[in-house]
C-alpha cells in the first residue's frame, strides 16, 4: 500500500466515523420527518421539549432544500428533497470518494465539505435566529461537518505533498 505513504494514519478511520455518524444522523433525521409526516403526534426521541425539538425543524420549510429551493421549483417537487436526503448523499460520496488517494477526489472531498461548512453555519444561524430551537441532531452533523473539512484539508495537503515529492 504504497500509495497511502505521507496520509495522516488516523485520516481513513476518523474519515470512516465521521461518515457512518453522518450517515446514522441523516437517516434518523429522515425517519423523524417522515414519521411526523405520517403521524403529526409522531414524538421523536430528540423531541426534549419546546425549545428542545428535532422534529419541528425537520418539518419547517427549512427542513427541505434548506428553505430555499421552493423558490425555484413547487414545494412538493422531487427536486426539493428533505435535507437529511442531501446529507446521506454527501456522508456517502465523502466515504466513497475518500478511499481513492486521487488529486481530484481529494479537491473534490474539501470542496464539498466547504460546501457543507457554509450549508452548516446558514443552518444553524435559521435554527438559533429564526425557529429559536436546539436540534442535537442538527448541531451533531455540523460537528461532523467541520470535522470532515478538517480531515479533508489534511487529506489534500498529504496528498498535494506526496505529488511534489514523486514529481
């Protein structure tokens, strides 16, 4: 296994973590939202109090293509996809695309989780100033979220100093 000489050793397992546990988020969440959809006294196990709530963030209008797609496109189009949706597609592509020690996965990798960085802190300033609600799943995959861009970073600069080493 040449090919992982100069990567961080703790870069794959952290990697793998931080992905299974955004995965597990994601998926909770989804089930909360779809739960609720199906049965609005659905109680979540994250539902700690009014203030306290997961599934009411999940089901605002921001719960979906953080609130901003339904300006494009209807409300129930397929294209305005819950967020837990969006997280299980970027927990998985980070997984995936982190087992390669390309150049451009690894551009790709840290690009996306500026990407998901930015969605995090948009998110989160709509879950404290706008629905004024704590959501432990929510804060939980923004942890995770700058955990990855900080993994990824790391990834990026082994990699772009193990390409100037070979050339």
């Amino acid at each position: 296994m040449a090919a992982a000489e100069g990567m961080p050793k703790w870069e794959r397992t952290v990697r793998v973590f931080l992905c299974v546990f955004g995965l597990i988020l994601s998926v909770y969440a989804l089930h909360v939202e779809l739960s609720r959809e199906h049965d609005p006294d659905y109680r979540a196990m994250c539902d700690l109090g009014e203030s306290v709530s997961c599934s009411k963030v999940f089901t605002s209008r921001w719960g979906r293509g953080f609130g901003l797609v339904q300006f494009f496109v209807a409300q129930d189009s397929p294209l305005n996809q819950p967020n837990s949706v969006l997280g299980i597609l970027f927990y998985t592509l980070q997984l995936g695309l982190g087992l390669t020690l390309s150049k451009k996965a690894a551009l790709f990798l840290v690009l996306s989780s500026w990407v998901s960085v930015a969605g995090s802190l948009y998110l989160a300033s709509i879950l404290a100033f706008v629905l004024g609600d704590f959501c432990m799943v929510c804060v939980s995959t923004y942890i995770v979220n700058f955990a990855l861009l900080y993994t990824n970073l790391k990834r990026r600069s082994a990699i772009e100093g193990k390409k100037e080493k070979a050339g």
